[in-house]
C-alpha cells in the first residue's frame, strides 16, 4: 500500500444487498484484512440504479464512487485505486477523472433528510453522534420546554410527510393537550404502496434519525411510550432498529431519565402482516392492539383517543426523522427551503421507465420535468414521456404536459393528484392509461378491509368496469359510471384508501380520456398494451426462420420450417410477449388497430 491512507465503504442496504453487495463486500474484506484499511457499511445513497456502490475516501476528504460493482471489479479497485495509487476510471461514476459522471443526479437534490443515508454506518451509533446524532434531542431536553420544542416545530413549516400534509405541530398541540396520564407516539413505518422505499431506506441507512425524532416528539407530547409499526417484509430495517433500541439504552439515551433529566421513555416495535389497509392511522392503532386492522370512526381523533384509549400522536419515518435537523439546526435552515404552503425537501422513490431510479430528496417546488429529465436523466426507453404517477394508489396520474407543476402539496392537488408518501412512478408513450388505472383498482379492491360497502363494493364495481374496457367490450355509458362511481366512494368511504382508491381513474379518465373513448369507442388500445386488443405478426420479409421465437412460445402457437418465414396461429396465441422479446430480428410486431370506425 502507497503511503496515502484510505477509507472504503460499500452500500450494504437491501438495494445493494439485492444486485451483490454483500458479495462485493466479502471481497473487499479479503483484499483488506492485511493492509488496516477500514471497510465500512452503509446505507443506501439513493443510487439504486447503478448498485452495487464502493466508495474510497483518501486522506483529506477526497471521495471516489465506484457503480456497478461485482467481486471481480472489487479486486481492480484494491489493486489500482488503493496499491497503486491509480483511480479505476472506467469504473467510476463520481470524482476526479470519472469517465461516466453521474453529478447530475445529485446536483439538483437537496439532502436534509438523507444527508447521512450511505455515508454513515446504520448499525454503528457512534457513526450517527459524530455526524450530529442526539444533538437535537440533547438541545430539547436542556434548554426548551416541550411548549417550545412544538413551537419550533411550527415555525419550521413541518407538514406530515405521510400523505395530506397535516401540520405535524398540531398534530402534537392537540395530543399534548388531551387529558389523559398515558399518551404515546406511533411511528408508521408500513409504507404499502407499491414501488416506494423512502422509510425502509431511511431506516436501513439512519436508524438513529427516527428514534432520535420519536425520543424528541414523546417529549413534545408527554409521552412516555413509543410504538414503531414496520412491515414485517422489512427484515433488515427490523434488525438495524433492534440493534439501534440496545445501543441508545446502552448509552443512557432510551429508557428512565434520559440525559439526566425527567423524561423516560421506551420503544415497542410490532411487526404488521403487510395490509395496506394498516397505513391508515386508526387501522394501525387496532393492528398493534392486535385487532383487526379497520379503520375507526372519527371523532374521536387519536390524538383525543388513539392506542388503547388514550391520546396518541402518529406520524411517519419519513417526518419524524426531519424533526432532529430542524431541533439542532433550528427552524429557520428547514423553513429556507420549499414553498411558502409546503416548507422543507420531500424524498422520492424515483421508478419506472426512467434511467436513473431510485432515492431522491429535493427542494418543495421542484418541477415534475425537473425530477425527470435532470435528476432522473430522461426516459429509459428513448421514447416520448407520457406520465407520472405520485401517491401510489391513493394519487394521480400527471400527464407530461403538465410537466411544469411544481412538487408541493398545493400544486399537486389543483391538478387532481396528492403528494402521498412519496412514489413517483414515470411512464413513456408504451404506456395504456387505462390499464394503469386497472392495475391501481386491482390493487386497492384486494387491499380493502370490507369495512365501508362503497369501498368494498364500489371499487370491485369500477375494477369490473375497467377490465371489460380493456377486454374492448366497453359500452358507451361505462366512462360516466365510473366517474360517478368514483365521486360516491370517495364522499361515501370511511378512511384514506376508499377516499383515495378512485383517484388514478380520475385522473386518467380527466387527462387521457381519449384512450378510453379508443377502448370502448373503437376497440383498440392505443399503447398496445391490453391483450384483448392486440395481435402479435411476424414479417416474412425480415424472419429468418431461427426457430427462437418457436420454442420460446408456451401455447406452440408459432409454426414454421427452419430458414424459412413463420406465421403466428392467433387463435392459439396468448398474448405473452415471449417471442416478441426473444426474436434477434426485429422480426415480430405489435399490432392494435381501430376496429370499430366512429
């Protein structure tokens, strides 16, 4: 080793764990054991796309980022990078001489909240205090009354990040000033819409950041409880959580008079069994007092009546560990950022047919094409964009030429969509709107607890209207039932996701209906999407008679002699796609064609 000193981490979140970190770190673990360099674990730093992630950190500061990295290129970066003094640049995605320079993934963002996520190590709480860790909770139990700690909280603007954006001040007035000995804080920490992953990132990447925030909101409230309800799917955030609970009692800063002061304070974790259902507030509260998950009727609210009866204040990962930064770094570094209504960043789980996918937290106010086209770096396919979808399948569809509106919670909502947990999902011209539409139905009529008949019903009615859409045996009238339908089950359902349920077909039905009158009108879809409506051909001029698509076909529904052009038997074929996906050639085509003229 040259006498420059090194540091090397590797992403160990379950992004990276998922494409082969683990193995790269075992890897790395045998270059190092003779040299003293130290190898540390992170968190994820929102690079998904480009994992596995290995980082060298020279003596002064001076950071290399590596992408994509397998055990064998380990091995390059410990030979060239460490022994001999020469950074592997073809391996490079961030730092001096980096050939594919991906800073412009980064440069738009604004990290507050993941300022730490894949520079500390999760599991190490020592990581967590050198960089600022249990500062905020030091400076509220010193030198504020919680009256004060909530009001510097109201002065940040902090809106609760979990879905409609409630003032998370009064969400904590209203609890501390319920009577009542007993009150508890509840993280929710379920996060069940599909494709989002900012709670489970943030747990897996900085623990300590929302058990600091949780310490500090019992304190704020006057409760000596607090309950962490995860998704048992989560098993690595679980673990780190675990080890975070032992570590901050071992340290005097969980448990009876923290710090020295009068506050005492334990954490329960309850695991959930993955209801979406559970995500809503008075639902959870009966799952962890190991009931039913269903909603409750409100009033009470639970911040007059929550978990076993008494006041209870329920916030999400993602607010809760904002609450430390805005306590250490006062409220006017928070308040500087955002809008005037939506103040602060919000994280992002950045998906879909984008090229650079993953985590991002950006400024309230950033621009959807923003996000786009220079975080995102544009549409992975090279195609027209179509769409986003925000909130999961409690948002909106938002069509590209609204790309111009700005992320915050107003701006989202004038256009029909809501800023949700964070999933924002991105579309390109492939894309059919209605099938979008069907997908979300699908999911929230299985995910229902049966409780509200609008719900319940309702949305098994609008996922049977949009199926026979799709099947092209539309009627005329079905569009207007389904928006009817929509506005009674939002009016008419007891909690979120009925009230919610209806907005992606809102939403596609307000931008794109076009698509739809194309489905019922003339039974085709548009996108060549919905299998009822498209064909598969081969062109004989451009078919070689390779056979692939042949034996890559599971209804034998492709015929033809070896060097000779093949024909597809489309009563026998099923719409799967294989041979599309297998010809070589570009020899097979989708075709979906108006059959009905209007």
């Amino acid at each position: 080793m040259p006498e420059q000193n090194y540091r090397v981490k590797v992403g160990l979140a379950t992004c990276g764990i998922a494409s082969g970190a683990a193995k790269v770190y075992d890897a790395l673990q045998e270059e190092l054991k003779d040299t003293g360099v130290p190898l540390e674990r992170t968190g994820c730093i929102g690079m998904c796309y480009i994992e596995p992630l290995v980082e060298v950190i020279e003596e002064g500061g001076r950071s290399y980022l590596y992408g994509k990295v397998d055990p064998a290129a380990a091995r390059r970066i410990v030979e060239e990078h460490l022994r001999q003094g020469r950074p592997v640049k073809d391996l490079l995605i961030l730092g001096e001489g980096a050939e594919a320079d991906d800073r412009s993934f980064l440069e738009k963002q604004h990290r507050i909240l993941l300022k730490n996520c894949g520079h500390i190590d999760p599991e190490d709480i020592d990581s967590y205090m050198a960089a600022g860790g249990y500062e905020g909770l030091r400076k509220a139990l010193t030198t504020m009354t919680p009256q004060e700690v909530i009001a510097e909280i109201e002065r940040s603007g902090l809106r609760g990040r979990g879905g409609a954006g409630f003032p998370t001040h009064l969400k904590w007035r209203f609890t501390r000033e319920a009577p009542g000995e007993q009150k508890y804080i509840v993280c929710n920490a379920d996060e069940g819409d599909p494709g989002a992953f900012m709670d489970r990132s943030i747990l897996e990447g900085d623990t300590h950041s929302v058990l600091e925030g949780m310490l500090i909101a019992g304190y704020a409230i006057g409760a000596s409880v607090g309950y962490v309800y995860i998704r048992a799917e989560y098993p690595l955030a679980i673990r780190r959580l675990k080890l975070a609970l032992r570590q901050a009692e071992e340290r005097g800063l969980l448990g009876e008079r923290i710090l020295g002061s009068d506050f005492s304070f334990k954490v329960i974790i309850r695991e959930g069994a993955g209801a979406f259902v559970c995500g809503e507030e008075t639902a959870l509260l009966m799952s962890i007092e190991g009931k039913r998950g269903m909603p409750r009727f409100r009033p009470p609210f639970p911040a007059q009546k929550g978990l076993f009866g008494c006041p209870t204040s329920i916030n999400n990962v993602e607010t809760l560990a904002n609450v430390p930064r805005i306590l250490h770094q006062g409220a006017d570094a928070f308040s500087a950022m955002g809008t005037a209504e939506s103040k602060g960043t919000k994280v992002f789980a950045l998906a879909g047919k984008v090229k650079r996918g993953g985590l991002i937290e950006i400024p309230m106010g950033t621009t959807i094409n923003e996000i786009v086209f220079d975080i995102g770096g544009g549409i992975s396919t090279g195609k027209p964009f179509k769409a986003v979808q925000t909130g999961g399948p409690s948002g909106g569809c938002i069509p590209a030429s609204l790309g111009d509106t700005p992320v915050d919670y107003e701006s989202l909502k004038k256009i029909g969509a809501i800023m949700g947990s964070g999933g924002l999902l991105v579309m390109d011209e492939d894309t059919c709107m209605v099938d979008v539409a069907k997908y979300f139905l699908t999911f929230t009529k299985d995910e229902s607890c049966g409780k509200c008949t609008f719900c319940r019903v309702g949305t098994n009615q609008m996922h049977k209207l949009l199926d026979r859409i799709t099947r092209g045996e539309g009627r005329e009238e079905d569009v207007d039932t389904l928006v009817e339908l929509a506005e009674k089950i939002k009016a008419g359902s007891l909690c979120g996701l009925g009230q919610t349920a209806p907005n992606p077909v809102l939403t596609t039905i307000r931008y794109f209906r076009r698509e739809y009158e194309a489905h019922v009108r003339e039974k085709y879809c548009p996108a060549k999407k919905c299998k009822a409506l498209i064909e598969y051909h081969i062109d004989s001029e451009s078919c070689t008679g390779c056979t692939l698509c042949a034996r890559q076909c599971p209804a034998g529904a492709i015929a033809g002699e070896k060097k000779k052009a093949h024909q597809i038997d489309q009563s026998a074929c099923i719409r799967c796609g294989l041979c599309l996906n297998s010809c070589k050639f570009d020899a097979i085509t989708v075709v979906s064609e108006p059959r009905v003229r209007t």
